[in-house]
C-alpha cells in the first residue's frame, strides 16, 4: 500500500460503522461548541471582529479593525446576515467603541448576536475536523483518520476557540486544508494545486500570521509536482524540467492566494477605497521588504499595524511569575499546561513515527514542517497572551498522531485507545469550562491561573455566569469589580462599582476580580487582595473576595 492511497475497509458494515464513528465525533464536538457559544459571555476581540463584520458589509469600509484581513470578518457576517442589525453610517468611534455600539446599542439581544456570529466559525471548525479525518485517512488508513479525529475532536484548545467569533481556528484550518490538497497533488496535480491555492488564499486573508507558511507551502507544492512527474524518467534534464514545472506550479498557487486576498478586499469594497490610519510605524530592515508583497494597501497597511504591536512592551505571566517582555520559550510551556496529557503523547510518537517508517517518511514535510515552521515564527512574537497562537498545533499534530496506528506491536492498538481515551476524559471533565482548561498534572482547570493568564484563562468569558452567581448566592450585596474584558456588566445585570476610584478603607462587601487581573496585580490592586479573603469562584476565571 502506498503512502497516497488509503486502505479500505473489507466490507459495508465497517463502512457504516467507521462513517457513524465519524459522525458521532462531530457530534459531540459540536455539542460542546454549541454549548460553550450559548454560554459564554463576549471575549475580548469577539466585540471588534463582529462590529467590523457589519460595518464592513454595511457601508463597504475598510475602515475598521485593519490589522487584520477581512475574511474571517466575512465568516463572521455569514451568521449576522440572519439578524437586522445596523450600524448608523455617521458613527465615528474607534473598533472597541463599535463592537459595543452593535452589540449592546443596537436594541437586540447581545447573546442572540453573539451566537449568530460565532456558528459560522463553529460549522467550520467542524468542517476542518473532516480535513484531519481525511488527511489522517490518506497517510494510515481508516483506522488512523479515526483515531486523529478523535484528537481533534476532544481537543480543548479546539473546542474553546472554534467556538468563537475569533480568527485564530479558521487560519489554521485553512492552512492545514492547503497542506492536505499539496499532499494530494502529489498524484493529481491538475486537480489539488489550485485548491491547495484557494485555501493558503482563504488562511491569508483570515490573519497575517499565514503569511509565515506561503515560502513552505510553496516548496511542498514544487515538492508534489516533482514527485507527481518523477516517474516519467531520471536523468538530470528531466529532473531540471520537472523542477522548473515546480516552481512554475508552487508560482501558480501563489497567484490564486494572492488573487483570494484581493477579492476579500473587493468584496467589501469594489472601489477599495482607502485612507491610512494616523501613526502607522515606519518600516525599515527586513519589514521593508512586506512593501514589494503583490497584495491591497490596506493589507500592507495593516501588517504595519502589527509591527506596531509587535514593539510595544507587552507583560507575560508564565508559571506564577510575571515577566516584563516576552519569552522564547512561552507557547511550548503554555502547551504543556493546556493540552491532555495523552494528546501530548500521541503527538511525539506521531512525529517520531512520520520520520522513522520510510512507507510514511514522505509525508513528513507535508505535516511536521508547517507546523515546526508556524510555532517557530510564533516564538518569536511578543505578544505572550495565550497558546491561540499556536491552534494550529492540535491540528497538524493530529494527523501526526495517526501514524501510531502502523507500529507493528501488539501493544501499540491498545495504548493508541488508552492515549485517546485518556485524551478524552480529560477534556470531557473540563466541559463546559474549556478555555481555561489545564491537564492534570497542573491540577485542572481550577488552577490553570496559577500557571498562565489571558486568552489561555480569562478572556472576559464568564460575565453572564457571574451576574447569575451575583443573583443566586450574594443578592442585595455591594459588588467591586476589577473586569479584564469587553462586555458590559450592566447588560447582565451587575451593579458594581470600580474599587480604584475611592480609597482603599472604603471599598467593603465583595471584590470581584478577574483572575488574569490578579496574575498582573499591580500595588493598589494587590494590596485590595491582601486585604480581602477569596470564598468562590466563576467559571475558573473570576475570583470573588470578602472585604472586611
């Protein structure tokens, strides 16, 4: 059997059963999905991308939210086109001001639009968990797709993320669809590079980030071309021609991506038009180099907003200590905490597997050396606020994972269901509570926020739990609240006043806290904690004191 072709199961009824095994992975990942959209309260970006999705359509503006691409938006408006929202086109406050003018000004329910903006991203992380079935599928059989899936599917950091109006999972997914369609052309070219084109287009015009595939991504596409003609005959001409067939190729596919990112800009604008905003960084060393990219002002504009980002000073919270700049080493120990212990297993036996078997070893590049290439320019990064930055690891490590599946040992088919069924029950316990989710040698997820902060804990997620908390257990009480996030706590019926504006002596009944607010605590804040015993909880991010 070829590493290309899949095997097929002998008969119908293991057809059925493999495709209800399937279906029933779906399943359960959307229910969780579902569940913790419905749940959750808005996180922190969620408020920008959904204003910027219906001012976008609405007034064909490329005004808003500029550092990032508008794809994803678009995504995200597939799900608002069901809800009559609007956003008056004389509005001439920042991208924060809008998320809140649409969300809790436009006279409709903000959980209801929440909800409309975040199932398009729900039905697409599903739609990726297919790509890894396939992907998986096409490397080890049916067998493998299975057990890769099942990986994906349990996967914490998927869950948290894919249900959200966010831009992180679609990138990712994007990316590993355009890897499997380079896979694939390796036996029929004609057929998968413009696709595998289309979909490295679709993760460009998603985020920015994706850029850092485009130069790998191109070598795999020469790399499927070469292999497809390969057997036509040796000789160093025919290899010559076959390589420049390659590179004309993988020039192909960079055309159609750059052909899907103008037309995401044309789409909300045809006549792009454009005004840069104030203070964009100058570009200079390598940076100047993004100015000769065959992509939209606007684009080129936004990745200076992200140079911009990217020198600023940002604070990381690793490990209970609090650092001023960034770590080189954060997204690999963010990941210990944050992914099932059998995943992690499973992911470097994979890896190892996809290098040693020679019958797999060709796929290596296709899987291993994206993934390796993303994490290492996410590394690089200043911005230590969560292992988001990386979702594109569960993804390509799952199909890693399949690999295990042709290890001829007897005990290999049972440690493989061990690892996944560990895999599983850990993520199932964390439900509905997935994005502050943390395995079990760091305790849990109640004690994820001894280890990280941020989008890896408390993204602003639970206010809604926390005016139910406030109503249930501490009616009639006087509330302080220090929030780290974008909603508005009045909308779900908290009454709380801000503990800073009055002295310390004075603020008495509960404090309220957001637990990324106390790993970053500064004087004032930690000295209100000091003074103040914790007696409860809010969805593993929000910490409730008593002041005395």
């Amino acid at each position: 059997m070829t590493t290309e072709t899949a095997e097929r199961p002998p008969g119908r009824s293991r057809r059925w059963l493999f495709a209800l095994a399937v279906v029933a992975l779906l399943a359960e990942m959307a229910i969780a999905m579902v569940t913790t959209a419905v749940e959750q309260t808005p996180t922190i970006d969620e408020p920008v991308y959904v204003g910027t999705a219906v001012f976008s359509l609405e007034q064909h503006s490329l005004r808003y939210n500029p550092e990032h691409p508008p794809l994803g938006k678009l995504i995200i408006a597939t799900g608002l086109a069901f809800a009559d929202v609007h956003v008056d086109p004389a509005f001439d406050g920042d991208q924060t001001q809008l998320g809140r003018r649409v969300l809790y000004e436009s006279g409709h329910d903000p959980g209801t639009l929440l909800l409309l903006a975040r199932l398009p991203v729900i039905v697409l992380t599903l739609l990726f968990g297919l790509v890894v079935f396939a992907f998986a599928r096409d490397l080890t059989g049916s067998a493998g797709g299975l057990a890769a899936l099942a990986l994906y599917a349990f996967s914490p950091d998927l869950i948290a993320h894919g249900s959200l109006a966010t831009l992180d999972v679609p990138m990712a997914g994007f990316l590993l669809t355009s890897a499997w369609l380079l896979w694939r052309a390796r036996r029929r070219p004609a057929r998968y590079l413009p696709l595998a084109g289309l979909a490295l287009g679709a993760a460009v015009a998603t985020k920015m980030s994706a850029l850092a595939a485009v130069p790998v991504l191109g070598l795999l596409a020469v790399l499927s071309v070469w292999h497809a003609r390969h057997a036509s005959g040796d000789g160093l001409r025919r290899t010559v021609r076959n390589l420049g067939l390659g590179a004309a190729a993988a020039a192909g596919v960079a055309l159609i991506a750059v052909a899907v990112v103008w037309a995401s800009y044309l789409v909300v604008d045809p006549r792009l038009r454009w005004t840069a905003p104030p203070g964009l960084p100058p570009v200079d060393g390598l940076r100047a180099l993004a100015e000769w990219l065959p992509l939209p002002r606007p684009y080129l504009d936004g990745m200076r907003v992200q140079f911009g980002f990217e020198d600023q000073v940002w604070t990381t919270f690793l490990y209970g200590r609090l650092h001023v700049g960034s770590l080189w080493y954060y997204l690999p120990a963010a990941l210990l905490v944050k992914t099932p212990l059998g995943a992690l297993a499973l992911w470097l036996a994979g890896a190892v597997v996809l290098v040693a078997v020679p019958r797999l070893r060709p796929a290596a590049p296709y899987v291993l050396v994206p993934s390796a290439v993303l994490l290492a320019v996410a590394m690089t990064g200043s911005r230590d606020l969560g292992v988001r930055y990386a979702v594109f690891l569960p993804m390509f490590l799952a199909v890693a994972a399949a690999g295990v599946v042709v290890i001829r040992r007897r005990w290999a088919p049972v440690a493989l269901a061990a690892l996944v069924t560990f895999s599983a029950v850990s993520s199932l316990r964390t439900f509905p509570y997935y994005l502050p989710y943390a395995n079990e040698a760091f305790g849990g997820p109640a004690d994820t926020h001894r280890w990280l902060h941020d989008s890896n804990v408390d993204w602003g997620q639970d206010l809604g739990r926390l005016g139910d908390r406030l109503r249930q257990e501490y009616p009639g009480q006087r509330v302080w609240l220090v929030y780290k996030g974008s909603g508005v706590p009045s909308s779900y019926g908290i009454d709380a006043a801000d503990p800073f504006a009055v002295p310390p002596d004075e603020v008495r009944g509960l404090l309220v806290v957001s637990d990324s607010a106390v790993a970053k605590a500064d004087s004032r804040l930690a000295e209100l904690i000091r003074g103040s015993t914790p007696i409860d909880e809010v969805g593993h991010s929000i910490t409730i004191f008593r002041r005395p």
